[in-house]
C-alpha cells in the first residue's frame, strides 16, 4: 500500500498542505525535477523506483501532465515482487495509451506473468492488456489469454478475466479471435456454475454474438435458461443476491443479449422466457423502502420489458408493461420517471398501435416541463416516437412552444425533429408551410441549412403550394426581427412566386421589393447574393420596380465582395437590355422541380444520434426507422444471403426512403403509406435466424443406426464411448412425439450439455423440445429430451440435431434425424377395385414416379419377399394383400397428414423379377414431390444389401 | 461500454481518474467539464445525464455518434461518475457504483475521501476488480474483497522478502492458500527450491 513507502506519504501530505493551487504545481514541479534526476543518474533499487513511480502516478491523478517514469514502469513489471510488479502494472496501464511505442516492450513481460503459474501474476497480465491491449499484444497474446478463458485448471477468477481480455481484444482486433469456431466453447462457459464467470462471458458472448448471429445462436437457449433458473428457480449463490435481487447485471445482460436475435419462434423458448419475464414484471409490483433493492429490481423490469416489446408487441406481456410504464412517467422518483419515459419511446417505436401511450399524451407533454433536462431529453425522444398522422399538430404544436423556452443545448436537436415531423406527418400543406416558418422564427440560430433547403424543394415541387408560400413568407419578413434564415426562404420563394401574389394587397412587387430589401442591411454577403438574385428575377416579371433594382445593382458593382461584385455587374447588364430581348426571360425560366430525393433532415439526425454500433437495439423515431435499421444491420450481418433477397430488401428500403422523402400529399393517408410495403420487410425480419446445421458426424455405425430408424420407431441413433443417444417416437396425423434419450457411459458429469434441434425449413416442418433439456447429465444417468415436431407441409431435408458437452475437453456430435415425410403417413384400407380406380384417375406421370433397378437374392436364390414387405410397411405404407394379380408384387397405400397442405394420398406398386434379378417400383401421388420422395426413399432402402 | 471512471470531490478536486478510452484532450479539462454539469443538479434530479458535450473529449472516429452519458452518484463530499454508451443500462451502472463504494468500504473500514487520496494506488486495484478494460468484472462485494484481499498477501509476502531478515524468496506464491500457516509457508517454500 502506498503508505508503506514514507517518501510518498510525506509527498500526499505536503501537496494537501499546499493552499493554494501555485503552492501545489511548484511541490509537483520540484518533486518531478527531482525524480528526473534521479532517474536519470539511474542504479536505484527496485524500492526506489517503486516510490518514484507511485509519486508519478499520483500526480497523474491530480490532472497534472507528467512524461517521466514511463521506462522505470516497464521496468517494474518485470520485477519479481509482486509489491513493485503491481504498481509497474498500475502505471503502465494509467500512463499508457495503446498506440504507446513503450508497450512493445512490455509484451514478453505479460507474456512471461500470463504464463506463469501464478494466478495473482496471470490477473495483473490480464488486466493489463484489458486496458492498454494493441494490436500487437493482441496478435502475440490472444491465444494465451483464450488457454486461460477454457483450462480447466484456471481458477474462476482467473477466468472471468480472461474473458474480459479477449472481449478487449476482439474490440481491437477483431481478427485475431477465431470467434466463429470458438463459439460452442465459449458459450458453454455460460453454463458455468459461477456468477461472476457468467457474467464476464456474457460480456465477452454479446460482443461477438453481434458479429456471429448464427454462430452463436446456442447462447439464445442458454440465456434463456439461466434467466429461467435464476428468476424462477432462484437458483444462485448468495453471494450474488444484491440486495436480494439475483445479479441484476447479469440479467440485464441476458436480456440485452436475446434482444440482439430475432424473436424465437419455438413455442417452448417462447413460454418459458415470457414467464420469466412476467416474474419480473410481478417481482416490481413489490416495492420495498430499500433504494438499492428499487434500483436493482427496476434495472431487471426495464429490461425485460425491452425484451417483452423486441418479442411481440401485441402480448398481453406488453399490454401490462405499458400500464406499469404509465405509472412510471408520473412517479416521484426521478430516475424512474427517466426510464420510464425512454422504454415507453422503444415501445412507441415498435409497436404497431400507439393507443396505449396516446392516453397518457398529456402527461408526457408535462414531462417537457420536468424540471431535470435528463427527463426533458427523454420526453422529447418519447413525443418523436410516438408522433403520427392523428396527433402530428398537436405534438408538433408543443414542442413548437416549448422550443421557445427550451435549453439551448436542446433546441438544435429539437429544431431536426420538429422539422421531420413536420414533412412526415403533415396534414395539409398549409400547416406545413406554417410550422417550419414558425419554426425558423421562433429558433432562427438554431435551424441548420438543410431546414430551409427543404423547405424550398418542396414548395418547387408542389404547384398549389406556392402561392400560399409566397404569402406567409412575406408576411413573416413584414415582422421587424425576421431571422437570416428566414430572410433566404424569402428572397428565394418571392423570386420565383412573388408575383402570383402581386394582385392581393400589401403584396405590391414594390412593396415585396421593400420588405425584402430593408432586411437585406443585416445579412451575410451569401444571403445578399441570394437576394441579389432574386431581384433579377423580378426585372422579368415585375417591370414596374425595373428601375429600384437596377439602382440596386449599380451600387452592388461597387462593393468589395468579389462574388457579389460580379454578379452585381452580370445582373446590371443583363437588366439593362432592351425591353424586347428575349435572354432575360430565358435565363429567368422557373426553376424546375428538383429530383425526389431524401430528406437530409432524417440523414443529419442520423448522424447526430449515431447509429450506435448495434449496441442499442432500437431508435427513437416511428416504427419505420426501426424496421428500416434492422435491415440494413441484417444485411450487414449475413453477407451470405442469397442475391436476390437482398435486393428485394433494398427495393424495400428504398421506397421507404423515397416515401419519406417526397411530401407526398396527393393521397390522403401520406405518412402511414411511408412504409410501402412494410409487411414484406416484416416477413424478412421475423424470419428467425436458423442456425446453419453444424456438418454431420459421419461414421460407419451411424449410417446403419440410422437406417434401421427409417423403418422402426425405436432404436440407437448414436454411441461412442461417452454417451449413447436412443430414440423412441410415435406419430399421430401430422404429428409425432420422439423421445430421445441421452446416457452418459463415464463416471463423471457432463456439464454444459446443450442439445440444438436444425431444421432446413420451418414452414414445413416444426421440431422443437417440450422444454429446456437440462444442462447437465449425471455419471451413468440418462436423461431423456422430449422433442414434438409437426408436418406442415411436404418436406425431403432431414433436420438434424446437435448434441454438445463438456466432458474434459468440448465433444459434440451432429446427427440425422430419421424424421422422414414417411412417417407422417397413416394406413388406408383399398379393395382391388377402389385401387385401381385411384390408380388410373391420379395417372401417369408427372403424378407417377417410377424407377427400375436390380435386387438382390436370397442365398437360396429367391425373392426376398419378407424383406420388400417390412421396408414397405417400415415406410408406413399399408400393404394391400391380394389387389395386385401377381402373388409376387407388393401393393401399398397411404396417406400423408400435413397440418397446412391437408392430406395427401400415395400409392404403390413393387414388382420384383427373379429371373432378370431386377425389380420396378411405381410410385403414384396427388403431389408430384410426395411421388418421388416416396419413390426415393423406398428404393433406396430396397437397393442396400440386406444387413 | 464504460469509458470512464472519476471521483472527484464536492469542490471538483479529482481523486480518482481512469479512462477506458483513450482521452481525446487533458484529463483535467475532462473533469472539470463533468464537474459543472454534475454539482450544479440538485440532489432531487435524476442520476443519469445525456452528455453530448463530452463528445470531444471522449469520441473516437471509431466509436463516430456514440451517445455518451454520465451516470453519477453523491456519498458525502465525493462525486461517483461513471460516462458511459449505450449499450450499459443506466440502473445497473448506478447499481455498480454502489458495489465499488461498498467494496471501498470493506477495505478501508468506513472510507473517506482521505483513504482515496492517502491510498491511491488501492483505490486503483479495487476498481480493478470491479471493471476491467471498461466492462464489468465482479459484481459481488464478497468476491472482490477476497480478490483484494490476495493481492495485499502477494504484496506482503514480497514485502516481507525484500526485508534481509526475512526468510525464503517470497516470490513463489502457492496456490490456493489463503492464509498461510507457517508449516505450509516452509512446505511451499521447500517445494519452491526444490523446482529450481
């Protein structure tokens, strides 16, 4: 401890006595003098540089700038006391940033303490590169640091460090970590059965899950069911209770997590996370006097809550989320009222009807008046999002009024969302016109460029506008404080439309040219430039002011400003030609109506709010914005995707973004027609991410296990020396049960058991577990997961699971399901006749699939007849005794159950020859792919050597 | 992400600075600017502050438009600040400030900004257990001070091994233990030598 070394202490002391601040810097000034010194005559003993070093940092923390001591801190590190190594750690990593040229030579030091084996030394060394890691140390050290994350001989501090570590390093250097195929290890850390090392590697997981959607898509049934077991089954060490609260930090970063997937579709992940996610809901309803128990359980609830809207905006989760977030934006405490109002702006951005938030309007208008600006930011967030067609006047018309009494450090943003608002959701014209004028009056310093430029591109564009524009705008400038900003929308609307209002009274061209020309004394040379322009366009259609305004430009061609000289002088002689020359009515065309294009206003606030890295999971504004930002974060993230999906999804964005940006009136419904389409983005977005079945585990015992499955119901799907993995399953219609049984064969746990159902297509078919399987399996124990599929429709690709476990070292194997569409077949009774009816009405082909291969015999050089009859009826087929003419042939019917498509029927007809030791099977079916499936797969089955 | 941690106190001195990004100006400046945002909000406000004049001091081209924010909390002459993105959730840092004043708590017995300033160095390795490279460590009161509590016995042991009349090379940590008993200090000790 620093105040071991009494040099130090005496230093503290002396520059706390100091009284005033020139005192303190001449203390600070002596002592470094004495230091460099020191330093520079060299030979101290470690203890001396220890002392020195320590004063260095402490005046660091003071604020002052110091630039000795940085080789002595190198130097320290690799000193064998831990006292001296601990303070050479403490200043490199406060002194030192990571572009330092010193920190090259610190890598083999870490190296050397990571190494060793020595936790205390390995958590000096991690911690150091958590905090000033390069690139370099990145490259040298990643591998170290991941030994440390997954050895199991690592203590768990040890380990919840190097988690963090290798977070740091993937943030600087993303390459380095191989995140992609360390992904089921680390993940299965999440299983661990310490907090603190759960917590850490949920840091590490959220950052690279970003990054690896599917990679990491196993975390998204781990973290639910650790939130499971911590909320529902309490099950964590007290230590991690805080204030009775299970590790909120974790939870919340739990939360966080699933909110970066898409919502799950299994219906058994569903339940269980909206039950824990109730349990928070009802845990807050509970509040005990104990700030810090408030606070903690608070953090949870909003964050369930965010989850609960990412899931499904219409559960009734939501519906009793929004009711408690009304009482939240009235509550006493500031800090709930804060959140409050910012989960209530995510939901007003999710959610598809805002009627829940409309009723509480008025309180969060109130909101605008709190008197914390925090909780003004957040209302104003909130009255952005929640803004649509109904209430875009009066939301526009409060903040509008507010804007005049706002914090300056608000008005900018405030000015942005105003004007949006205003394009997006205006109701008529007029209304439009009126608030963006108002707007610039009211917060004229405030307005950027882009509000005004828009402002002309859309009067340009819209014929009916531009009378009434011309009118308002001169009616403005008539008021003796009308801002630059103001000034420039004048000079370029009355220009070009003046003189459709020339007629109405005290709207004279002399009077225009007045009012105009009396602002013109107060304005920036770029503005008189504009006004200059506007004059000339007045030569043209008003002659009657002709001579005013050559006045004016005669003065202008003797200024000093050279851009307004010339076009001064251009302007004189263009208006100084004779009254029939037709140039000036050339050069003085109306201004064509500008390309539709978006709205820069939507792009500044873009980038004034930042996309913020993903890191939050929505943003403020209509549910648009948000739909829109997925997908572009979708893309990013699945560069794999087929070409012409993307491309759709761009068409998408792109109407969107037109839509927006043109203020499209002409239909009465503008602003909700915004999203084209949105149900095509919806269904792209809602398509959950299948994780990419992992490659199959391959093996000669597997292919014959699995082939016995096809036709039977129960069997071994898998052994090796660890576990044996068995099934059992029984279908009904369109739905089967299949129980699969999980045996550990080893006298120790297998830990961070994780069982991944793939399925190719849910569409048509669905396979999910009835509930979490468990996360470990006890020596020589079973375990059985029970897993329930559906038959939507057809389907030819198998799904397959993926087992995973630690056991020593992370073993996993992907294996075939033998879920064939067979096996949704079910038995149908034919007399010869009803089939041959069936038979001839369903056809040839392509109704018909047909193939002929050869068979072979039995070793008496017979028909296999038993055989063909069980792989047959193995297929589910009801093999129809006496139909067929010839004893030989087999004939078979069936129908399939699929739950979308209805049933399908199928029919068979197997006619082996002994004598050519060849065999035609015929398959016929109202379906085309059932036909062939069913073709294939029997024959098939019938080719392979008898086992 | 937490980029920052600052103690400072009610009248803007810094006790304690430490910066998971690197600062784009003085650290100084940095403080001071928080201090007049902080100490002019009554005690009523909320503890959370939107803080887009940070943006210069803190943002990286790497990190362009991230929406920084001040969380903060008050215990007695000291100023907790924790400027954070936002990807943190503002009651869990606010629950974290508490765990590392709790933690401050337990190794100085009833801490007082004079422990900051006397044992700096400590106050450093505390906030290390809780947050590291700018992202939560430890959150258990208990956890930390028993990581604390290791460190301050490696550190005694080198202590006492820089002092002639103490026996052995003290640098040679055993595993596990704890305490120490002096039969298991000669054991290690033995065990020490004996690798070399």
């Amino acid at each position: 401890m620093a105040t071991n070394m009494r040099g130090l202490t005496q230093f503290i002391a002396d520059i706390r006595g100091a009284r005033v601040r020139e005192l303190e810097e001449k203390r600070i000034n002596k002592e470094m003098a004495n230091i460099r010194k020191k330093f520079k005559d060299g030979n101290l003993d470690g203890y001396q540089k220890k002392k020195y070093v320590a004063k260095i940092i402490f005046t660091y923390i003071l604020g002052y700038k110091v630039d000795v001591g940085h080789m002595e801190a190198v130097n320290l590190i690799s000193s064998p006391k831990y006292s001296e190594k601990q303070i050479g750690y403490l200043a490199v990593t406060l002194l030192m940033h990571e572009n330092s040229d010193l920190l090259r030579l610190v890598v083999n030091s870490i190296r050397k303490d990571l190494d060793e084996n020595n936790e205390v030394n390995n958590c000096l060394a991690l911690h150091a590169i958590a905090n000033v890691g390069s690139n370099e140390m990145a490259e040298a050290l990643a591998e170290d640091v991941h030994r440390l994350l997954i050895s199991p001989t690592s203590q768990n501090f040890v380990r919840k460090k190097a988690a963090l570590t290798l977070l740091r390093m993937y943030r600087k250097h993303p390459d380095v970590i191989p995140a992609a195929e360390w992904a089921l290890r680390i993940v299965s850390i999440m299983d661990d059965a310490d907090l603190g090392v759960v917590v850490s590697v949920t840091s590490l997981i959220m950052a690279l899950a970003q990054d690896h959607l599917e990679a990491y898509a196993v975390c998204y049934q781990k973290s639910i069911d650790r939130l499971h077991r911590l909320v529902v089954d309490h099950e964590y060490t007290a230590q991690y209770a805080y204030y009775r609260v299970p590790s909120p930090w974790l939870q919340v970063k739990l939360f966080r997590l699933l909110q970066y997937y898409p919502p799950t579709e299994d219906p058994t992940l569903r339940s269980v996370i909206n039950n824990v996610i109730q349990t928070v809901m009802n845990n807050s309803m509970e509040t005990s006097r104990n700030v810090q128990h408030n606070n903690a359980q608070n953090a949870v609830l909003f964050e369930a809550i965010a989850l609960a809207i990412h899931l499904d905006t219409n559960s009734s989760l939501v519906t009793n989320a929004a009711v408690l977030l009304a009482r939240f934006i009235s509550s006493k405490e500031t800090n709930v009222r804060y959140l409050g109002l910012d989960t209530m702006a995510h939901l007003a951005g999710r959610t598809e009807s805002l009627d829940a938030i409309k009723k509480h309007q008025t309180t969060i208008i109130q909101s605008l008046r709190d008197k914390d600006i925090s909780v003004r930011r957040r209302a104003l967030d909130l009255l952005f999002s929640m803004c649509d067609l109904d209430n875009s006047e009066l939301i526009v018309g409060e903040l509008l009024r507010y804007l005049k009494v706002a914090d300056y450090a608000l008005r900018e943003e405030m000015v942005l969302k105003i004007a949006i608002l205003t394009e997006k959701y205006a109701t008529s014209y007029k209304w439009y016109v009126d608030t963006i004028l108002e707007l610039i009056a009211a917060a004229g310093d405030h307005v950027g460029e882009e509000v005004w430029y828009r402002v002309i591109q859309i009067v340009t564009n819209t014929m009916d506008l531009q009378a009434y524009a011309a009118r308002v705008t001169l009616e403005y400038l008539k008021t003796p404080t009308a801002h630059e900003s103001l000034v420039k929308v004048g000079g370029y609307v009355l220009g070009e439309y003046g003189h459709l209002i020339a007629n109405e009274p005290g709207s004279s061209p002399i009077e225009q040219f007045q009012v105009l020309h009396t602002k013109s004394q107060f304005c920036l040379a770029a503005t008189r430039a504009l006004l200059l322009s506007t004059y000339i366009k007045w030569v043209n259609v008003f002659p009657e002011i002709k001579h005013h305004l050559l006045n004016v430009f005669d003065r202008y061609r003797h200024v000093l400003d050279v851009d307004l000289q010339q076009r001064a002088c251009e302007y004189y002689a263009l208006a100084s030609r004779p009254e029939d020359d037709e140039l000036l009515q050339n050069v003085c065309e109306e201004i064509p109506p500008f390309p539709p294009r978006e709205s820069a206003l939507v792009h500044r606030l873009n980038r004034k709010l930042g996309d913020t890295e993903s890191k939050r999971t929505w943003v403020h504004g209509g549910k648009e914005a948000n739909l829109e930002r997925e997908l572009t974060q979708r893309k990013k993230i699945l560069p794999a995707e087929p070409a012409s999906r993307t491309t759709t999804g761009s068409a998408d964005v792109g109407n969107v973004m037109d839509s927006l940006a043109g203020l499209d009136l002409t239909s009465s419904s503008n602003g909700a027609a915004a999203a084209t389409d949105p149900s095509s983005i919806f269904a792209q977005l809602s398509k959950p991410i299948n994780p990419t079945a992992p490659r199959l585990t391959t093996g000669p015992n597997i292919d014959r296990w699995f082939e016995k499955l096809t036709t039977s119901a129960d069997g071994v799907l898998y052994e090796d020396v660890q576990v044996q993995i068995g099934i059992k399953s029984r279908y009904q219609g369109h739905l089967g049960q299949i129980a699969i049984y999980v045996g550990n064969k080893v006298p120790v746990p297998l830990t961070s058991f994780t069982a991944v159902v793939h399925v190719s297509d849910p569409d048509t078919l669905l396979a999910s577990f009835a509930k979490l399987p468990p996360s470990t399996i006890a020596p020589r124990a079973q375990t059985q997961l029970l897993l329930q599929v559906e038959c939507k429709k057809f389907f030819s690709a198998l799904p397959s699971i993926t087992i995973s476990f630690l056991a020593g070292a992370q073993q996993s194997v992907t294996l075939q399901l033998p879920i064939l569409v067979t096996k949704f077949f079910e038995h149908v009774s034919l007399g010869a006749a009803d089939f041959f009816e069936r038979w001839k009405l369903i056809g040839g082909p392509p109704r018909e699939s047909q193939l002929v291969f050869p068979i072979t015999l039995t070793e008496e050089g017979g028909l296999d007849q038993e055989r063909y009859r069980q792989v047959v009826s193995g297929h589910r087929l009801n093999l129809l005794d006496g139909v067929d003419p010839n004893p030989n042939n087999l004939v078979g019917a069936g129908i399939l159950h699929t739950s979308v498509d209805g049933k399908v029927g199928c029919l068979l007809r197997f006619e082996p020859n002994r004598d050519a030791q060849m065999c035609r099977i015929t398959v016929r079916s109202t379906s085309e792919d059932v036909a062939t499936e069913v073709q294939k797969l029997i024959s098939r089955a019938l080719s392979r050597a008898p086992s | 992400m937490i980029h920052a941690v600052l103690i400072f106190n009610t009248s803007g001195v810094s006790r304690l600075i430490k910066f998971y990004t690197t600062p784009q100006k003085s650290p100084q400046l940095l403080v001071e600017k928080i201090f007049s945002l902080v100490s002019s909000r009554s005690q009523a406000l909320c503890n959370f502050l939107d803080a887009p004049e940070l943006d210069s001091f803190l943002n990286h081209p790497s990190m362009a438009g991230e929406r920084l924010q001040i969380i903060y909390r008050n215990y007695a002459t000291l100023y907790f600040v924790f400027v954070v993105d936002s990807s943190e959730s503002e009651l869990g840092i606010l629950d974290l400030i508490q765990v590392f004043v709790e933690s401050l708590d337990r190794a100085f017995e009833n801490v007082c900004e004079l422990d900051l300033v006397f044992n700096f160095d400590e106050a450093h390795h505390i906030l290390s257990e809780v947050v590291q490279g700018g992202v939560v460590l430890e959150t258990s009161v208990d956890e930390i001070q028993t990581a604390i509590e290791q460190a301050s016995q490696a550190r005694q042991k080198s202590f006492s091994s820089s002092n002639p009349l103490a026996l052995g090379s003290g640098n040679k940590i055993s595993r596990n233990a704890v305490i120490q008993t002096p039969l298991g200090w000669l054991a290690g000790r033995f065990g020490a030598t004996g690798l070399r």
